[in-house]
C-alpha cells in the first residue's frame, strides 16, 4: 500500500486546504494522475500519483486543511498482496460551484441586505493577513474557507460555533456555511440601524508587522433591488479583496505619472519581432523592454526595493521583478521573476512568457507567486491610458503602465521644432509615502522614462 503525502509546495509553504478530489475510493488512478486539487494561498495545484493502483482510503474532505508530509489518502498498488477490498465509503459532496441568488420581481419596496460586508481593516485584521489564521474555536475545528465565508458573512463565532457540521469528525464544512446562511437569509430579521457606527479600535502592537494606526470599519448593507443577483465571491476574489483593502489602510499611497515617448522601441519591435520569433520559437511583448527599464532605474535608485517591517527598512539585494497577470476568470494574480537584473533581454522575454502561460492555465507553483521586491502591472492591455494602482505589500511601490498610443507631439530638430506623429504612453507610480517622498518617487518613475526614450533603435537581440 503506497501512501500518498501532501508534497512540498515552497519554501514558505507549511499546510494547503483541500479544494477537491478528482478520485473517488475504488477509482483507478494510472501513474502522473491527479487525485486531488490543493489551494496554497492564491494558488491552485493539482496533486498527482507517483505510483498506479486503486484509491482505497481518501484520510480527509474536501475543505481540510493538511500540513506539509502529511499522508492524504491511501493507495493500493499492483505489487500489493491481494486483500479485501474494504468497504467503500460515501465520498464527500463535490465542491459547490459559485452560489448566485436571483431576488425575485415583486411589487413591494425593497429592503436592505440582510447582511452587511464586514471589512477589517484594523491592524489586528492585518496582522491576520499575512500571519496564520485562527482556525479553532471551543476547540472546534475551522478551515481557512470556512472562516474566510464566515468574515465575509458576517456570521459570528458563537453563530460559527452552532452551526453542525456535517464533514469528517463533525467538522463545519462550506455547505454547512452556505445552508446556515440561506436559512438565516429566509427567517424574519430586525429593521436595520438607520446608520452603522464606526467605534476605533485599539491598534494591535507588533515588531514584525507595518506600523499602523486606524480604526475598525463595517461596511453598510446594500439596497437590494428586484432582479439583482447575490454573486458569492470565489477564494480568489476574496482574497484580493482582503488584500486590496489592507494595502489601502496600511500605507499612505501617492502617485506620480510621466509621459513617455516610446516611438523608438515601438519601431524597433516591429522590425525585430519576426525574426526573434522564428530564431526562439517564442514572441518578444513589450513587456520585458519595460521591465529591462525598470531594473535599470532600481539599480539607480535602490530605496524603491524596500520593505517595511514596523519601523526598520528593509533593503533588498535581489531585484524580483512581480508581474499582474490577469486569469481566465477575470481575478488577478502576481507571478515573480526572481532576480531580474541577472536576465538579459531575451532571458526576460521567455520568463515573462512562461509565467504568463503558467497563470493562464492554472499551473503556477507557490513560490512562482512570492519573493516579489516590487511590481509591474500594464493596465494598457485594456485601453486605459493610465491608472493609480493599489501597492502590493509588503512593497512600496508598483509601475502602472499605459496604452502606446499615436500623438502628436513637438519634435526639436536641428533645424527648427515640428510637430510629428510619436507613439506615446503614460507611466503612473504608485508609492509609500511612509518611506518613499515625492521627489523619490517621481524621480524614480522619470528615470524609467528616460531609459525607454534612449532606446537605441539599432539593438540586437
């Protein structure tokens, strides 16, 4: 009997939660075969067979949060002595898909939400976000889905705690969540406050954590209208949310945007591209020529790749270039190069590519997604033509990059200024006024400018 162990996913990566099984006790499973689906962090991982034979034992359900070396499930190989089959348990429910509610047409006024979103934005609450989760309560067992439904809910832990659980040893799994809730949502409710009051809250001290200082927030419940839809948000989506709000409480953002001519690079990739692509059988964007920028401007000014650990600075060493990779399913997720300034331009091209096609189709690994010192992400792959992004803590920055557009422009020539047709784009750096001043982040961002506009357009590559 071969015994299958939750692998090691990173080096930062202890325990995962189980999002599904694709194996059924009494399934054949042939050697490389999936068996089961793992979520670590905003990643997703399929979990495969080293061996062939048949799922005997499935150890834990669906929603299960396992530790890293600990044993899975059981199976049976073909140099197992023959034995009685045992007897097949009922596998779990599969994982429910995403939830929608459709409020029915009616006459009557609307009422409000029954449920108000809670945001945690105080520092404990970030604290929380980037340290383990709390996952026992009167010595009940909670996975991170559960709790993340339950916050997001709003349901309380005395509520959590009364909830029967229907998963293995009586734990509370996702659809005992979403059935308490529907229930909850049907029974008659108190008329809502007129408003919700915002009451400060102690900020937690920490020497590891950001220094911050804020209140704790509850958003106010929607209106709901007939014919609205109630779209419960995937993990991913939640997570981003949660991650998205605590980088708006934690540092003070401020954004400093240039205008850059790209004319040269743009011709340049028009007549090098074709070629590049025959000779390396991959395709050379636009995005490593800014990334090359970049790295160039960091090493000029290396106080943009810092961190903040309560009140010491971080500097790092390495240049770990993050990327916003937009999915399939319109979530967002930040692959990692690793060391950038190492790669030459072709080495940043294929790198960018293979991650890029990771994300795609769901394959990135744990530590594809970490170790990121600062942030890239092109808005101009959806027209915008500039944006304010959100940083991606625990940076201090992040480079927006805008649509390439034809403008036109004053050209100074020797013999006199012109208006020309140049190709042109905005450049929006989001930074950490806690650490990183106006002058910092604006001389930063024209730096990166001035390195795109020195393009030599006789390049090899």
């Amino acid at each position: 009997m071969f015994e299958l162990t939750m692998p090691k996913m990173g080096e930062s990566v202890a325990e995962a939660t189980i999002t599904q099984w694709l194996k059924n006790e009494g399934d054949s499973i042939a050697l490389d075969e999936s068996v089961l689906t793992i979520a670590t962090d905003k990643v997703d991982s399929d979990i495969p067979s080293p061996v062939s034979g048949v799922l005997l034992k499935r150890l834990f359900n669906e929603n299960d949060v396992i530790q890293v070396g600990q044993v899975i499930a059981h199976i049976k190989t073909d140099g197992d002595t023959p034995a009685a089959a045992p007897a097949k348990a009922e596998a779990p429910a599969p994982a429910k898909p995403v939830v929608v509610k459709v409020i029915p047409q009616a006459p009557e006024e609307p009422t409000p939400a029954a449920n108000a979103v809670a945001i945690e934005a105080s520092a404990e609450a970030v604290k929380n976000s980037t340290g383990p989760i709390p996952r026992e309560s009167n010595g009940r067992f909670y996975s991170p889905l559960v709790r993340s439904i339950a916050e997001a809910e709003g349901i309380t832990e005395a509520e959590l705690n009364s909830i029967e659980g229907s998963g293995n040893e009586g734990r509370v799994t996702k659809s005992d969540v979403l059935g308490y809730l529907k229930n909850r949502a049907s029974a008659p409710s108190a008329p809502a406050p007129a408003a919700i009051a915002t009451t400060p809250a102690p900020v937690a001290s920490s020497t590891s954590g950001p220094a911050v200082s804020g209140h704790s927030f509850k958003a106010p419940a929607p209106t709901i209208f007939p014919g609205d839809e109630l779209v419960e948000m995937d993990r991913m989506r939640t997570l981003i949310a949660d991650h998205m709000v605590m980088s708006k409480h934690v540092s003070p953002h401020v954004t400093s945007f240039v205008e850059a001519d790209v004319t040269n690079i743009v011709l340049w990739r028009n007549k090098v591209k074709g070629s590049y692509e025959k000779r390396e059988n991959d395709k050379l964007t636009f995005t490593p020529i800014f990334m090359e920028a970049v790295v160039k401007a960091i090493k000029d000014f290396p106080n943009i790749n810092v961190s903040i650990d309560g009140k010491t600075i971080v500097k790092h060493k390495p240049i770990n270039l993050g990327m916003a990779t937009a999915l399939p399913t319109g979530n967002l997720i930040v692959p990692v190069i690793k060391n950038a300034d190492r790669y030459s331009l072709s080495g940043l091209a294929k790198a960018v590519n293979e991650l890029a096609n990771k994300a795609r189709i769901n394959q990135l690994a744990p530590d594809d997604i970490q170790g990121g010192t600062y942030t890239i992400t092109n808005v101009g792959t959806f027209g915008n033509v500039m944006g304010t992004p959100i940083i991606n803590q625990p940076q201090v920055a992040i480079l927006a990059l805008g649509a390439i557009r034809k403008m036109p422009a004053v050209v100074e020539t020797p013999s006199g200024d012109m208006i020309a047709i140049r190709h042109k784009m905005f450049l929006s750096h989001s930074y950490d006024h806690r650490v990183v001043d106006g002058a910092l982040g604006g001389m930063f961002v024209r730096r990166v400018a001035d390195y795109l506009e020195q393009w030599d357009p006789n390049r090899e590559i």
